[in-house]
C-alpha cells in the first residue's frame, strides 16, 4: 500500500446531493449519484484485538456516510491475473464497516431485494468494496440493493491460539454484519425477507460454513456460491493448531500477539506459514475457519447441518472450468510449463485435476447433498476462455461480469484484451440473472435445477451464448 494510493482514496468521497436516512440506530448521511444512493463506511460492529465483535450502538446526531471504512491490515496482493486498483483503502484491525447502493427509487413502501457480497482473497485479502467491487452496474441492471461488508482476516480473523486469540473471530464478525443488514436495511428500502449472499472464493466458502451455522438461518433465503475451494478442508483442525504455534514463534522475544504492532503481526502471518504439514493443498490457505470452533460446525457435524437446513434456502453454486490455473504461478516449475506455448499443453491434464479436486467435485457434491435433502439448487461452470492468456476459464474469471466497469478491468491480463463491448453485453445477461435470483430463486426459466444425472446445469460461454 502507497500513501499516494491511500491519499488519492480518501480524498474521493460520495459525490452528488446528500441524502439522510433514519434507521433503528440513528440517520446516516450518504449520497445521491445519479439513479444510485451511496452509503459508505457504515460501522456495523467494533472490537479489541482477538475479541468477539460488538455490535455499533445507537446514536444522536448525523453520521457520515461518504467514505468506505478501512480493510482488515493485510499483505499487498498480486495475484498476477487481476488488474491492480489505483486508490487503495486504509487498514485498521478495527475494520468492521459495510458499505450500501440501492437504485433511487428504493423505499421502504416498495421493498427490493438485497444482495450481501462476502468477498474472497484466501482469508488474508481483500475488503467488500474499492474498485474491484464496485456494484453500480449490478444495481442498475438488476434493481436490486447490493451491500458489501469488511470482516478480520488473516491473523487478526482467523487465528486460533487458545488463551490469546479466539478462532473464527471473521466468521462472527460476518455473523454481526448480517444481523446488522437484517435489522437496518428496510429503511434503506431493501426486503430483510429477501437476503441473497454472494461471495466468490473464500468468500464463498464462508457463504457455505454459513449455511452449517444455525444461528445465520434467520439472516438470509438463497445463496450463490461461486468458486468456492471447498476441496482445501482436509485436516484443518491440525493446520490450525500449527499455525497458532508457528505465529508465536515467528514473533521477536518479548514480543506476543496482545503487544505487537499491525506490522509485526502480518510480518509473523507470512512467516508462520512455512513448515506447515498436512492435505498438500490445504495447507495453501492455512488461515480459514476452524472446524468445531463456534459458530462453525465440526466436521463430523456438517453434513447433517447443511442437510436440514436445505429446503429453506435456494442455493446457485458453481465453479470456472480452470479455476486452478492462477495457482500454478506460486510453483515455479509449473509457472514456466504455463508459460510456454510448447510445455503448457502438459499443464492442461494438471489444472483439470486440480480444479476438479478444489473446486469442481466439492461443489457438485455440495449441490448433490442439499437437493437430495429437500433443497432447490442451481449449478454452472464458466466456461468462456479469452484468447491470448494462459489461463483460461480460470478463477475469478467471473467477477467482471458481475462488478466493476471498463476503467478497472480493462487491464486485467485474465480477459486478454477481449472487446470491452462484448464483455459489458455479457456482463448484463449475468447480472440480470444473479439479480433474478435473488429476487425469486431461479436465474432465468430456462436453467434447469441440480439433477445427478446432468449435475452442470448450466455452462456460461458468452462466446457460444449458452
């Protein structure tokens, strides 16, 4: 993070009239941007360090609601497929803000669905806004409320040493946004009855640990998990106890987790990493929710958690067709296969394993459990394949077409520099069809539900309009 890049993000609040809203804590102040109201850095919780959250209480006066709060502290991010944001929020441990866009005709006489965004990034990246997720288009093209949170990660969220940090601490902190979505958004002119969580990657699989959680029942009807890497859950309750004691250690003497600086912590994230054994995979995304940690179901008991809660959610889950492709960067042998026109078709055979194992079999099975146990469940597979890229279909190749616009991901190497103009067409139909969903449980009539027998339901190819 550049001071530079912070600076240039703070110094661009809501533009366009003001605009108050009365809710059951005290008026918020955003702002009225074209056919968009915008409220953003909406505290819903605070908390001390490796402390459960506590929900905001109520206030006197006119808050501000002009500009995102900051994310949880992290390392800087590179995945090398995405496109890199030119304003860079702040970072706070105390990071527990949401931020609101709904059409300008939103009221609460006239409900509109709501849509919460739980973003992804391995559980130690990321925020619920920024560029990157900038949900004007989805609000527009979808008239739908769209609503995306900020939760602890890494460290700060997921650390679980007895004694000192509390496990799942992010899990509760989702938990405290949702209750605070539940409690508020009417007055913002969105249906509490009708709460749709989306979340790609991690954020996905915390979409699912959600629906394990009985105390997340009342705070949403439907789901769309997308890409989410449900097959790195192996032997978590082991990870977990390494990574405690390998943070520790990575700490200077005299130096422990309570007394430590934002710095020192995310120095010791990194270090504590190294040396970790278990599932070879698992061990990719050490920092995640820990099974058998309230909220979060054991792994004996998620299964049967998820099956009873079935029949009362609809569910839209899928993966990309080379979802694992990225990750080949992190292994320098398999970076150059990528990378070269003659080796790469050997990596081919490698990623289809990989992404069926992480993200592929998981997810289908996942679908198989909940519509055998009642539920109404909806898949797909992204399919299009840009030209030009090594990477095809690969993770996150989704999320243009759900948010931002052209002045972001223009750049993104994934896309290849495909049209722009056939992306945004595109870009519409996905939209529309997330939307629809969310506002009454299937994506368009003509995408079929879960069946065993032809477990994909649905391959999105813009390239062959499928």
């Amino acid at each position: 993070m550049t001071d530079e890049a912070t600076e240039l993000y703070l110094r661009a609040p809501g533009a366009g009239p003001r605009v108050d809203v009365e809710t059951p804590n005290g008026t918020l102040r955003g702002s009225a941007e074209g056919d968009l109201l915008r409220f953003r850095g909406i505290r819903y919780a605070s908390a001390d360090r490796f402390a459960p959250p506590v929900a905001e209480p109520a206030w006197t006066g006119v808050r501000e609601a002009l500009v995102e709060g900051p994310t949880c502290p992290q390392p800087r991010f590179g995945m090398v497929i995405l496109a890199q944001p030119k304003r860079i929020p702040p970072m706070s441990e105390n990071c527990h803000f949401l931020n609101i866009t709904a059409p300008a005709d939103a009221t609460p006489d006239a409900p509109k669905p709501v849509m919460v965004w739980i973003h992804g990034g391995s559980y130690v990246n990321g925020s619920g806004g920024g560029e990157i997720y900038d949900p004007s288009r989805l609000v527009r093209n979808g008239d739908v409320i769209v609503v995306g949170i900020n939760y602890r990660l890494g460290v700060f969220g997921y650390l679980p040493l007895p004694g000192v940090a509390e496990a799942n601490l992010g899990v509760r902190d989702q938990l405290m946004a949702l209750q605070w979505v539940h409690d508020n958004i009417a007055s913002f002119g969105g249906d509490p009855e009708r709460v749709t969580l989306f979340g790609q990657s991690a954020g996905a699989d915390s979409i699912v640990q959600l629906l394990a959680m009985p105390e997340a029942d009342h705070l949403y009807t439907r789901v769309i998990v997308q890409s989410a890497p449900l097959g790195l859950d192996k032997g978590r309750e082991a990870i977990a106890e390494q990574l405690g004691r390998n943070v520790l250690a990575a700490l200077e003497p005299g130096v422990t987790p309570a007394t430590a600086t934002e710095e020192q912590l995310i120095a010791a994230q990194l270090e504590a990493t190294g040396g970790i054994t278990g599932d070879r995979l698992s061990v990719g995304m050490p920092y995640a929710p820990t099974p058998g940690v309230w909220p979060v179901a054991s792994t004996a008991d998620r299964s049967e958690r998820l099956a009873k809660r079935a029949a009362e959610v609809e569910v839209l889950i899928g993966y990309a067709r080379d979802d694992f492709t990225p990750f080949f960067e992190s292994v320098p042998a398999l970076r150059r296969a990528q990378e070269s026109a003659i080796l790469r078709p050997a990596t081919v055979p490698v990623a289809a394993e990989l992404t069926r194992r992480v993200f592929g079999a998981p997810a289908l099975a996942l679908a198989k459990l909940l519509a055998e146990s009642g539920g109404t469940v909806y898949t797909y597979r992204f399919d299009w394949r840009p030209k030009g890229t090594p990477w095809g279909a690969c993770h996150c190749i989704d999320l243009p077409f759900v948010w931002a616009d052209e002045r972001f991901w223009r750049g993104s190497p994934m896309l290849g520099g495909t049209a722009w103009s056939d992306l945004e067409a595109f870009g519409v139909v996905v939209q529309r069809q997330w939307a629809r969903f969310a506002r009454e449980g299937v994506p368009d009539a003509g995408w079929p539900t879960y069946e065993a027998k032809r477990p994909i339901g649905r391959r999105i190819d813009f390239a062959r309009r499928s």
